[in-house]
C-alpha cells in the first residue's frame, strides 16, 4: 500500500513539473535585464537564411555586410548568412524553401524563369526579384609564366571555370565557345575562386574565371605573388556574346585597379551582368519593402564593412532585371517613383 502511494507520489510530482515547464516556467534561463528581472525573448523576430556564395568571392563579404546593417534597421527579422555554390544553386534554395534571401546573376534568373540553361526543361520560379545589387564583372586571369594571355591560350592549359552551381560555371563555357573553344580544349577544374587562386600560386592551375567585384581581393592577393594577364572579352566574340545573352553588357576596369610588382594594368575590357537580391515569393511584403529600403537608403553602412556597397544604389535598381519583383519591392519603387 506504502508502495502504492509513494508510486502516485511521483506520478503526480511528474504531471507538476511538466505543465510547469510547458507554460515556460524555466526561469533560469532567461536574461536579466539590469534589476535583476528575467526578460523574455523578442516576440515576433523572424530569422531568415541568407545564401551568399564562395567566401573568396564578392557574394559572401558582402553579404554579411548587408545582413549586419539589416539586422541593425529591422527589429522584426534576424538574417544570417551561409556560404553557397552561389547562383544557380540559391535560385534552388529559394524555390524549395531551404532560403529565404540569395543573390543570384540576372541571367542566371532568367534561365530559371523560363526552364532554360542550367535549369533546362524545368521552371524555377518560387522567387522575385527585390533590386539589383551591384555590377558582375566577369573576370578572367591567366598566369603568364604558362603563356596565358588570352581566352584562346587557354588551349592545352587547365581552367578553373567556375565551382558548380554558379553563375560563372554557367557562363564560362559560352565565353569560351565565343572564343572558338570547348571544354575538351582545355582541362576544366570545377573549384572556388579562393582555391583556384591558390592553385595558381603554385602553378597548378593556369587560369581562372569568377563573377567579382573589382577590384576582387582574391586577384590583389594573387598579384602579390605571380603575374597575371587579365583575359578580355571585345570585338566580334563580344558581339557574339551579346547576341546570345542580351543581358550581357560591356564593361572597362578601370586602369589602375590592379596593379604588380608597382606597375598598374591599363584598362581591362570584359563583359557585365548584374548581382540581384532575391527573396522567396511568399515573404512578407513589409519584409521585402523594409529589406529593399534599408539596403538602399543605408548603403554607406554597408560600404563601411565591404567597399562593393559603395555601388549599390537605388538609380540601377531596376537595371536587367526580366524577372518579376516582390510586391514589398514593388510598394517601395512607387514612393520613390520609379515605377
């Protein structure tokens, strides 16, 4: 009988303790605020998955950037960011709900909208457009101690075109064919920028292809030990380019962005795109509009952790963009009548 009670004893004590957890009663891990007082959580914060590209690019600085000074101007939200195969596989993050907020290459979305290119014979479209990030330059190097100085030296060499997934995975081939080349030219490496680079370094690879920013830190740091020539895009295989991919515009770096050894490289002619953000369709309007608003009306902050924020401004934020915008977005365009 003894035994009979004690048993419902411990049943009963069982039932108090967890109804008093279920109503939060854990009081010991809450925060003090300065009286000592246990505070409770931000109600109502929504975290929201961030996905950048390879950390030797531009996506994931800069991206980090951006979702600092948001999560600084937007009490309602918490982004953190993650490194991704960048492009074509954050279209595909957005549509299957794995993220919430990407950049991605304008072409690349494009393709996407429309079930061509990388995603040929299926249509991605779980994602709008919020407003265009930055210029993509694409950049191409080559080590001259392997006699590469233009796209057709690439003949024989081994190329790192671009890590899977990317926008420049999907570019470079068409650059190349433009160009009078295959991959069965060439021995094609599929690696980040950040390891291509470092294989150039000690002669393993011979040249090398990203969508950057310039000037793209992993090139500065290359020059600080090899020569490089940059591998330029004009004249007819341009016109060729452009013919396919309308987005495609021309582009000059500027002389003196780069330099070695002292010496600066005079103007460097290649081919641009646009770095857009992007968001899954059914994020929350207010969300979309206060995201396009802040990186817009903020972006000096953004400059002040990654000088690529210094190029995001709202006059180019409709630039190449085909694909439908977020309605958030939209509401914020009006204000500022643009459309």
């Amino acid at each position: 009988m003894k035994k009979t009670r004690f048993g419902l004893l411990l049943i009963a004590l069982l039932v108090v303790s967890l109804a008093f957890t279920a109503c939060g009663g854990n009081g010991a891990d809450a925060p003090a605020d300065e009286n000592g007082e246990a505070e409770a959580p931000a109600a109502g914060t929504q975290e929201l998955l961030y996905a950048t590209g390879g950390t030797a690019g531009t996506y994931y600085p800069l991206g980090g950037a951006m979702a600092s000074v948001w999560n600084d101007h937007i009490d309602a939200i918490n982004v953190t960011i993650q490194p991704s195969g960048a492009s074509v596989e954050n279209l595909r993050l957005l549509d299957t709900r794995d993220a919430d907020i990407v950049m991605a290459m304008n072409n690349i979305a494009e393709d996407a909208w429309h079930g061509e290119g990388s995603f040929e014979g299926t249509e991605v479209q779980g994602f709008r457009a919020v407003g265009v990030v930055y210029p993509e330059i694409i950049q191409g190097v080559g080590l001259v101690e392997s006699g590469v100085y233009t796209i057709e030296d690439q003949a024989g060499k081994t190329v790192a075109g671009g890590p899977p997934g990317s926008g420049t995975a999907a570019t470079t081939p068409h650059i190349f064919a433009a160009h009078g080349l295959t991959e069965d030219d060439m021995t094609v490496v599929n690696d980040t920028f950040g390891d291509a680079v470092d294989k150039m370094k000690d002669g393993h690879v011979d040249a090398a292809w990203n969508v950057l920013g310039a000037p793209a830190s992993a090139i500065v740091d290359l020059l600080t030990v090899r020569e490089v020539a940059f591998l330029e895009i004009t004249g007819e295989e341009l016109e060729t380019l452009q013919e396919e991919f309308p987005l495609i515009a021309p582009w000059v770096i500027p002389a003196g962005t780069y330099n070695y050894r002292g010496e600066d490289y005079d103007d460097i002619h290649t081919i641009a795109l646009q770095a857009v953000l992007y968001v899954r369709d059914d994020l929350d309007d207010d969300i979309a509009y206060d995201l396009a608003r802040i990186m817009y009306e903020h972006n000096d902050q953004i400059a002040a952790s990654h000088a690529t924020g210094e190029q995001i401004l709202l006059e180019n934020a409709l630039n190449g963009i085909t694909t439908e915008f977020h309605p958030g977005a939209i509401r914020y365009y009006e204000e500022q009548g643009m459309m």
